[in-house]
C-alpha cells in the first residue's frame, strides 16, 4: 500500500491547514468548518454530530490511543516504550512500563505481534496526518492500573506487567475499548478513504479483542475474574456495551443483534480517563490529558 | 433496538425508492455505454449491499448450525424466504450421510463452546438483516457445504476431500475459510454505504467477524504450537494462499504462523505471530463484492459455484 499516504496526505491537505491555522477560533466558532469547505453535489440534510469536529480531530484522537497501546505493549515486549521520531516533537513523559517475564516461545510471539500492529497503527495514523499529527501525551502505565484495580475492586494495587497472564488483563482493559472507539468514530468521519482506514483499524483491534479474550480464558478463573470486574468498571464508566467473558461469551457485542458496541468519544474518555465526571479533561492514563481538540467528557 | 431497526428500515426503503430512479438510468446509460460494469456498479443501493451481506450470513449461519446442533437454519425457525416469509429458501448440500451427522463430534468442550457462540451470533446477523430488509429481504439461496469443501481442500492441495464436519481441528479449518472473508467483505461494503446507520451496522457485524476471526486464528494456532506435527498452521495458511488466489489480487491473505517484527529497534529480530489478518500497515484488508464472489463461488471469474451453486440472490451476484 505505497501510495495510500500520499493520497491521504493530500486528500487532509486543505483540512490540515484549518486544523493547524486556528484550532482554537475553530472550537470558539461553530458550524465554521462548513466555510471552509467545498459543497459538492446536493446540500447534506443531516448534520454532524458535532460540526465543529473535523476528520483529522477524529484521526488525532485515533493516535492518543494507539500511543497507549503501543506504549503498553512496545514496553510489555521489550522493556522500551515508543522512539522519539514516533512520539513526536515535545512528547509526553511514560510513567512506568517493563518488560514482561515471558516463559514460552508462543507468549512472545503474541506480544511482538500486537505490539508491532499497534506501531504501526500510530506510525499510520502519524503519516495520515503529516503536519497535525498531535505528539504523544503524557502516558501512565503504573498509577492508572492501581486506581482501575481499586476501582474494580481487584485489589489496592496491580502490575500487568508482572507475568504473562497479568499482561493479558492489561491488554484486556485496553482492545474491547478500542474496537467501540473506532466503531463510533466510523460514521462521523467524512472522508471515505478514512472511513475505509477506521475500519480496517477497527477490525485489526477486534482480531486482538477476541485473541486476548480467547488467551484470559486459557489463563484460568482468576484472571477471567479480574478481567470482568474491569468489563464491569468500563461498563460503568463508558455507557454499558460489555460483554462479560465467559466460555459462551468471548464476542463482546449487543446480545439480541450479535453486532460490536460503540462508544462515542465522551464515553471513551470516560474510561481512559477512568471518570465519569462530566468536563475532565485528564486522569488515568492520560495525567495531562490527550493532545488534540477532542479531549474533554461532555457524558 | 426498536429504534434502531426502525431507523434501518427507513433507510432501505429510502434507498430502494432511489434504486428504482437509479435503475432506470442504467437502462439510458447502457444504450450509450454498452452496458458498462461501472455503470451498473453505481445503480447499487444499501439494500443490494446488506442483501449481499445477508447471503454471506445464510452461508455462515447454515455451517455454524449444522456444525454446533446438526439442523439447518430453518429447521430451528430461522426465516430463510423471500421477503418476510418464513419458509422459501433454497437448499442445503450436505454430506451424503445426512444433516444430522454433521453435528461435529467434539472432544474439546472449549471448541464446541465456540461453535456454539458463533453459530448464534450468525444467526442473530441473519435475523438483523431480514429485519432491516424487510420485504426486500432475499431468499436463502441454495447452498452447498460438501462439494464446495472437497473442491476447496483440492484446489488448495490440502487433499482429494475436506469434511469441515469430522472434528475439532475440521471444524476450525472449515470455520477459517470464512471468518477472514466476512471481515474484508464488510469492509469493502463499508464504504459504499450511503446511510450512516447502515454504515454503523455494518461496521459492528464487520468487527464481531473479526472477533470471529481472532477467535478461531488463536485457537487454531494454539493447538498447532502444541502439536507442530500436526500440520495445522499449515493446513490454514494453504486456504489463506487458496483465498488469495482466487479473489485474484495478489498474496494480500496471511496464513498462520510468524514473521520477523522490528518493533522499535532497529532490525527485524522479534519473531511474532500472525494472528492477524491485515495489511503492511496493519488495517484490514478490504475486498470488493467481486472478490468476494470469486471466492466464495471459487473461481475467478463465475456468476455461481462453490459455496452458492446457483449464484447468490439479489442485484450483487
């Protein structure tokens, strides 16, 4: 797929310069996004959701959290978060974050795979953006999973990075999350070569979803119990859509469709910021919030 | 969901009533066109994508089912007719010792546990989309589930003959060859959506058969790490090759089994897994109805065969 980044380069150029000249005067000004663009063909008779939000503030809100993820598993996997020229200039401090004491050749295996796959979901996204890519924020990977295993009722405090099963309930807070981010975003953004790209990032993310889901199972009924009372603590904080996971259950979708949640950006929020506060711009993950225009919970 | 599926149904009416303005276009465009493919690929609505999608949902539900409890979508009340008619549908080719003999005779409860899940999960997607189609809604088409197989195994060299009904590894080599389809298929639908809501839907179904997907790749891959004799990776990445071979664009489906990673240093020292199905950048492969037609008819260039005997039923076919 060579020429996908130059098309979408070009394709954001005239949003990008927007998004780069004034997105401040952009959030204080609303409806203004539709000044600046073409209106091909018939007027649209429905509005977006939020007409002040365009693709690329969508995009950049995609790349906080594969930042996340990729800080997650890149320092699960090798004991090294992501490299200066894939944070971006000014990138946030990582809080925590080792390599996992793998004991088998497998469990490896699936580490560097997820922990390649999301590399190169931020390297995608970064690319797609060019010049408004947003840098990486600030990212903790230690104080976040004591409060979510306090919250959840696991226990004061928890490392996913001690073994390979703890790993896997890290990974579990994180994948399902991802596959209703992507899938609430999908129908906001406008341009269907992004739309294309959410897509195919969403289902890579449900690939990984089931994977982990399928490999907490194998690790036994303790870790089955964490990962529901973490299923449980999402639930709360973003809006329901879970699934708890059981031998009949590893799909995580709408029980009377069988078709995957979403979750709008709030509710996404919500979580990684581990708050149902409307208004919170920070927390959990991200101590100083995500970079970008999307960053506040609205519930 | 009462509200949701209202609002679908809206939309197929919607875009059926633009299909029959559109249509009649098409019969204008092909005096002056010869009757192009491009011109006829834009007559397509939503209701001719989620009706191609409804097809590919009657395969999976039929296998599924056959495979967790041996009867056929419609002898557990599923509706298969035309429309919102329960009975209709075409007919289902199985082995010759019968439907009931298709039950796969589980030794692992995990296993059977998954065929379960999934064979109710297609059959809620079929459920959904006749709801949404309503009376536009296609009748199940004829399908075949054992020459199909035995036509698959040969053409992917994997032997003269393939029951995806025998055990447990069967079952999930059988379930293999659709999973991957169902994600590049809705993925490539996706984006020809012109409703919003459908788009949503179609994305969800989309990310449940990827779930599917990585259910059975990492199970799959499991038991071939516990047992490398076995040859079970291998088995999948010919269907994977099969697959390739016939959508007709290349070596774009990955097989099971690892490839060299870099991660973030700076040489490709990490052997990983390919649990994932996905392109250099990661993000799912997408294919066109076409493609996907090619593949599930096996052959290049056919309006029928392999799976649907008689082709698909609907405008995309």
């Amino acid at each position: 797929m060579p020429n996908v980044d130059d098309l979408i380069s070009k394709a954001l150029s005239r949003r990008i310069f927007m998004v780069g000249a004034g997105s401040a005067a952009a959030l204080a000004a609303v409806g203004c996004q539709n000044h600046f663009q073409p209106q091909p063909g018939p007027p649209v008779t429905t509005p977006p959701t939020n007409p002040t939000l365009t693709d690329a503030d969508y995009l950049n809100f995609a790349l906080n959290l594969e930042y996340l993820e990729a800080s997650y598993y890149l320092f699960a996997a090798t004991g090294s978060g992501l490299s200066a020229t894939d944070s971006g200039s000014g990138a946030g401090k990582v809080t925590g974050g080792a390599q996992v004491p793998f004991s088998s050749a497998i469990q490896m295996e699936y580490a560097y795979e997820i922990a390649q796959d999301e590399l190169n979901h931020v390297r995608f996204l970064r690319s797609a953006l060019g010049s408004a890519a947003v840098s990486a924020p600030a990212i903790d990977l230690t104080n976040s999973f004591n409060a979510a295993a306090m919250a959840a009722g696991i226990g004061a405090s928890f490392n996913p990075f001690a073994s390979f099963d703890a790993f896997l309930v890290g990974a579990f807070v994180f994948e399902d999350v991802g596959v209703t981010a992507y899938h609430g975003a999908a129908p906001l953004l406008t341009n269907t070569t992004y739309l294309g790209a959410a897509a195919g990032i969403m289902g890579v993310e449900a690939y990984h979803a089931a994977e982990v889901r399928a490999l907490v199972l194998q690790a036994g009924a303790t870790y089955v119990g964490y990962a529901n009372q973490i299923s449980a603590l999402r639930a709360t904080l973003g809006g329901g859509n879970e699934t708890t996971l059981s031998a009949t259950t590893v799909v995580a979708c709408d029980p009377t469709t069988a078709i995957a949640f979403s979750r709008t950006p709030s509710q996404v929020l919500q979580i990684v910021y581990a708050t149902a506060t409307i208004g919170a711009t920070s927390g959990g993950f991200f101590p100083s919030g995500l970079n970008g225009n999307i960053k506040t919970t609205a519930g | 969901m009462a509200t949701t599926e209202t609002q679908v149904l809206d939309e197929v009416i919607a875009s059926s009533r633009r299909r029959m303005v559109m249509m009649g276009g098409t019969a204008l465009a092909g005096l002056f066109l010869g009757g192009s493919t491009k011109a006829e690929a834009a007559t397509l609505t939503d209701a001719d994508y989620l009706n191609f999608a409804l097809n590919l949902e009657y395969l999976e539900a039929e296998f599924y089912t056959l495979a967790s409890v041996g009867k056929t979508i419609d002898q557990i009340g599923l509706g298969v007719g035309a429309g919102t008619a329960a009975t209709g549908g075409g007919t289902v080719t199985v082995k010759p010792t019968g439907v009931a003999s298709c039950q796969v005779p589980f030794t692992i409860p995990a296993v059977m546990n998954y065929a379960t899940e999934i064979a109710s999960e297609e059959q809620k997607h079929v459920t959904f989309l006749r709801g949404a189609l309503g009376s536009s809604a296609v009748a199940q088409p004829n399908i075949d589930l054992y020459n199909s197989f035995n036509a698959a195994a040969a053409a992917a060299g994997i032997g003269p003959a393939f029951d995806p009904f025998a055990s447990d590894v069967a079952f999930l080599l059988g379930s293999y060859i659709f999973e991957d389809v169902g994600v590049t298929a809705y993925h490539g639908a996706a984006g020809a959506l012109t409703s919003k809501t459908n788009l949503l839907a179609a994305a969800g179904i989309l990310a449940v058969e990827a779930y599917h997907a990585g259910l059975i790749r990492t199970v799959l891959y499991g038991m071939d790490q516990a047992n490398p004799a076995a040859g079970i990776a291998a088995t999948a990445t010919k269907i994977s090759n099969l697959r390739s071979l016939l959508d007709g664009t290349g070596n774009d489906d990955i097989g099971l089994g690892t490839t060299m990673d870099e991660l973030n240093g700076a040489s490709a020292t990490f052997t990983a897994s390919t649990i994932v199905n996905a392109d250099s950048n990661t993000i799912c492969f997408s294919r066109t109805a076409q493609q996907v037609l090619n593949i599930v008819y096996a052959s290049p260039s056919g309006t029928k065969g392999g799976f649907f005997p008689n082709g698909l039923n609907g405008n995309v076919s």
